[in-house]
C-alpha cells in the first residue's frame, strides 16, 4: 500500500515536471532557453516517472530497466544539451535580444 502511494506520487511528480517543460519549450523565446527549460525539467520529469516505476515495480527485470533508464538520461541528456547549444552558437544562431549575458562569446574573445 504505501510502496503504491511512493510509486504514484513520483509518477505524478514526474509527469508534473515534464508537463513544465513542455511549458517552456512553447513558451520561451530561442533555442537556448527552450532548450535549459527541456534539459532540466523533462530529465527529472522522466527521472521522476521512471524511478516510480522502479518502486511499484521493484527488484525484478522490469525494476533494474527503469534504473538503467535513469542512469542513461541522466548522463545522456545533459551531454546532447551541451552539446546542441554548443552547435548552435557555432552556427551563429542568435540569442533572443532580451538576453543580458553571452557568456560563451565573452569566454571566446578573451581567448
């Protein structure tokens, strides 16, 4: 009873945070806020979801293939967003003109 209530909550949880960054992929402005808003939001989110799998499920094959998910977007997903928005400033993709600080183009002329 309680492992369902932990279990659901954290689906819940999860499902809450990926909503919030579903949120801000549409509402945010250019490619680098759209991009923090899905790093972090939908990582924990789907963190969130698939650790509540794990507690309903528990140590069985399903239960180590939520962990092993969790591990993997947990190391993947910030990689591919450094990695993007890193591609995307090489690109001279512009930031949005509300943005008080480039501190990717301040590093480089420093250079």
């Amino acid at each position: 009873m309680i492992r369902e209530i932990i279990g659901f909550g954290l689906i819940y949880i999860g499902v809450v945070f990926d909503f919030f960054g579903v949120l801000g992929l549409i509402r945010l402005p250019d490619v680098y806020n759209r991009l923090q808003a899905a790093t972090k939001s939908v990582t924990f989110g789907t963190g969130g979801i698939l650790l509540g799998i794990f507690v309903l499920q528990g140590f069985n094959n399903f239960g180590f293939k939520a962990i092993l998910g969790i591990i993997f977007i947990f190391l993947a997903s910030p990689t591919a967003a450094h990695a993007i928005s890193h591609a995307s400033h090489r690109s001279n993709i512009k930031l949005d003109e509300k943005t008080v600080v480039d501190q990717y183009a301040e590093d480089n002329e420093n250079k």
